[in-house]
C-alpha cells in the first residue's frame, strides 16, 4: 500500500503507528495509515487482517491513583 521513500512500516511491525495519515475523523475517533492500520483516539488498533490491538495508553505520574 504505501508509496513513501523510504516505505513505511508494515502493519505487522512493532513500529507500525510511524507510518504515514492517509486519512483522518477525529470526529469519529479514528486514523487510517498507508500501511492500513486503523488508529483509534483510545490508542487501540485494527489491523488489516482484522487482528484487534488493545489500547494501550500509558498512564503518567498524575494519573496513578493510590487507594486509600
């Protein structure tokens, strides 16, 4: 799919979110990249061959919370 030089990463590459915008819906949520990934705002992913990626957003330091 992608026509960049040099060629994005693949979708089954651990980089696979450095690949180029194709297209764009922050109102809908969602990304599409050349390489077919589809991007969600949550960080979850839907690869071309319809494997899920869970989100997996980081938490900093101001979002732990401690129990009390």
């Amino acid at each position: 799919m992608c026509q960049h030089q040099p060629t994005c990463p693949s979708a089954d590459s651990s980089d696979r979110e450095a690949a180029h915008l194709v297209a764009t819906y922050p109102e809908q949520g969602w990304s599409l990249l050349c390489n077919g990934v589809l991007c969600f705002e949550d960080t979850g992913e839907l690869l071309p061959d319809g494997q899920i990626i869970a989100p997996h957003r980081s938490l900093g330091a101001d979002h732990v919370v401690t129990a009390a």
